[in-house]
C-alpha cells in the first residue's frame, strides 16, 4: 500500500459493510419490470412449451407409415398455431403450421420442403424419425423450475421470460432515492452564458446520466455555492428525501472545501485519501438516514470513482446479489511505461485486432478521454504495461450493469 493511502479495496470493504440494502418490496406489471431488482426467486407453474408442438410449416405424420421415400398419405386436417387438432388415424397425415399442437397419434413432423402436396394427399420425399421438429413440452421450462434468481436486476429477456411462463407481475425492491448536489462557485449550467473563469458543471450530466442507468429515483439538489451554510442546507434537505446522496466537489483540504465540515456537523463522515489514479480524495458518511458518499470534482475522477465505488454500494443497496463488476483480460495494444504507485484506471478503447488502444492523456481533467474510450484498464500499483500484455479489462457494458 501507498503511505498514508487506503487501498480501493480497503475502501470497498468498508464502504460495502455500511450499505443498507432497502427492504420494501413492490409488486410490479412485468411489462414495466425492465431494470428493477428482483426481490424473490421466480419458479415456473407450468411446462413451456405447454404442449408438444411443431417446429416447422409442414406435416404432421405417424413415423410407422413412413417407411420410404415417395409414401402418399391422405391430408385428413389442417392444424394452425392457437388451434387443436384431432387424434391422427394410422395412414394420413395433418397439415400442421409451425406452434400448433402436435395431434395425438403423431410421432414427427415433416418439414414442407420435403413433401409435395397432392390434392388432398401429400407425398412424403424424406423418411421421418420419431420426434423430428416436434418441440417437446417443458423443453424449455420445467413445471417448478426456478427461472429468475432473487437479486438479478431485471433485463428485458428476463421479463420476457416471465411472461413466457404466466407471470403477469413481478416482486421488486422500491427504487433507490438518490440525491445528487454539486459543489462549485465556478459552475454554470449549460444553456446559461459563461462568465469569465466559470466552467459548465458538466458532472451533473455524467452522474445523473449515472444513476439512471442503475434505474435510481434522482433527486437532484443542483449547484451549491462553496460555503459551510450552503453546503450543510442542501445536506439536511438531501438527507430529508434519499437514501443516498452523491456529491462532486470540495472534498479535498482546500480553504474552498466545505463538504468535510458540513458532513460533519450534520452527521458522521470518513475522509479518504485513496491509492487510485484519478480520484483521490473520497468522503464516506452518513446524513441523518442517508448514506453519503462525496467524490472529486475532476470530470473524470468523479465518473471513475462512481463506477469503482458509488456502483457497489447502490448495488447492494438496490437488493443486487453481484455487485462486483465481471472483468475481462484484454490485450493491450499499447505502452504504458511509467506506472503510477497508485492502482490506474485508464481509458482504453477496444480496436477492431481486438486488443486496447490508449487514450493519449490520462489527465483527470480530460473528460474526452472517458467518451472516446470503451472502458477502464485496472492497472495494479507500479505495473509496467508493454504492447502485448495481458491486462485486465473493465469495459463500460459490464460496469453499467
Ligand atoms: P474540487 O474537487 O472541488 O477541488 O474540484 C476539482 C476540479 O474539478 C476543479 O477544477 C473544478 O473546477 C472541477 N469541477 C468541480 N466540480 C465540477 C463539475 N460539477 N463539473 C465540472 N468540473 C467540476
Ligand atoms: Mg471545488
């Protein structure tokens, strides 16, 4: 470890211990399920298929009179999907359409491009096997099989896949309710004229863009001038309506910085120094009933410490059972010579050889690095990197998830 410096994982044992996960469940239409938490296991009550069915357009044949090519069988009914047919007698065959119920009797399913039909006969080409194009029943769900894992947050096959077995609602966690302000008397928004040595606040947009994709209820506080009395006020409001509040801004040790001392007098605060380029300086509290987490005002600090930090919590605080981001190892098509003491998160960007390519500036001020890049390389401490390694991989697909 860097003297003085917690290690992210220190940070993230501590941070993760403190999360309180919500508990109030509500019962949801599955159609508007997409992207909550799921809060308990979901198990099949019926097969699906529900019943054998045909696989393809074709006919519906009994394998025993089917013994060779050229066989000629009476057409006795046509089946179509949603329909149910009759018992098949020895010696015909259904016309049967892909989805409709294989009619008792029936052993296989013809496809069409291999009869020709006759009039009212059909003259089967390809001698069947018993089963052929016959969708079975619960070959794809099991009657009291458990289709969706408590935890899992819901994806839109997910609740397709509900839906495919009956279910018309879904138990999920209520939304997290977080609230995002942001430090700065240097901050304009957007739209709004820049006055001289102003900056447009544009981590607004990263972190609400942020917490929207983990489907957060956002409250957002806006931008709050860089004094003790201002920065306490939007606290207590925040703390009043969230679970979690975010901030950007004033956390380091400067005479600006008043996130320390407010958190402080409203409630209870942990201040970091964190051994992780960009991103430095972290603040950990809590506010009344919210949990505070205050990041650095670098553009690109604050988006890194979100991912690597923000994203466990709110995970575990969602109800989600995986909160650890699923890395790849990636082969980088570049140099990185002359590692930080610290562990780097760089921007990279996957080529089309399949390896990484580097933005050229790793200034945590540089937020056009964080939009070019496909994700983050997580460099371990004074690693030298050399074109070819193996290295390990975050991209932006599996962190925001
Ligand atoms: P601070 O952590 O408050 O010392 O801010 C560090 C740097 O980030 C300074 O250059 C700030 O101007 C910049 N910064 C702070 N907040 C924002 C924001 N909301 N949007 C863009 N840049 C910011
Ligand atoms: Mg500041």
């Amino acid at each position: 470890m860097t003297k003085g410096l917690l290690s992210v994982d220190e940070a993230l044992e501590v941070l993760l211990a403190g999360a309180r996960p919500v508990t109030e469940i509500e019962q949801v239409p599955t159609l508007l399920a997409c992207g909550r938490v799921l809060a308990r296991a979901q198990t099949s009550a019926m097969d699906v298929p529900p019943m054998d069915n045909s696989a393809m357009d074709g006919y519906a044949v009994r394998t025993a009179d089917v013994r060779s090519p050229e066989t000629r069988l009476r057409i006795v009914q046509r089946i179509v999907a949603g329909a149910v047919g009759e018992p098949l007698a020895p010696g015909t065959a259904a016309r049967i359409f892909t989805g409709a119920p294989i009619p008792p009797g029936a052993d296989a399913v013809v496809m069409q491009e291999f009869c020709a039909a006759d009039g009212d006969a059909v003259v089967i080409k390809k001698v069947p096997k018993p089963g052929d194009w016959i969708r079975r029943t619960g070959s794809d769900v099991r009657k009291g099989a458990v289709v969706l894992a408590a935890g899992k947050r819901l994806a839109p096959q997910d609740t397709g896949l509900a839906a495919s077995v009956g279910i018309g609602t879904l138990p999920v966690y209520r939304r997290v309710r977080l609230g995002l302000f942001f430090t700065g008397d240097e901050l304009v928004m957007p739209g709004d004229p820049l006055p001289p040595g102003k900056i447009y606040n544009s981590n607004r947009f990263t972190l609400t863009g942020l917490a929207r994709v983990f489907d957060c209820e956002v409250r957002d506080y806006g931008i709050v001038p860089d004094t003790l009395e201002a920065t306490r006020g939007a606290l207590r409001r925040a703390a009043g309506e969230c679970d979690i509040i975010v901030t950007s801004g004033g956390v380091s040790v400067g005479e600006a910085d008043f996130v320390k001392p407010a958190v402080e007098a409203e409630g209870s605060l942990l201040m970091w120094r964190i051994a992780m380029k960009p991103g430095r300086p972290l603040a950990f509290g809590r506010v009344g009933g919210a949990a505070f987490i205050g990041l650095p005002g670098n553009p690109v600090s604050s988006f890194v410490t979100f991912l690597v930090f923000v994203r466990p919590f709110l995970l575990k605080t969602q109800g989600v059972a995986e909160v650890a981001p699923r890395a790849i190892e990636a082969r980088a098509d570049f140099e990185w010579p002359e590692p930080d003491a610290r562990r780097e998160f760089l921007r990279v960007k996957w080529n089309s050889q399949g390896g990484l390519d580097l933005y050229p500036t790793q200034d945590s001020a540089v937020l056009t690095s964080t939009a070019w890049a496909d994700g983050l390389v997580d460099n371990p401490p004074n690693r030298v990197i050399r074109r070819g390694d193996p290295v390990r991989f975050l991209p932006y697909s599996e962190l925001y998830r």
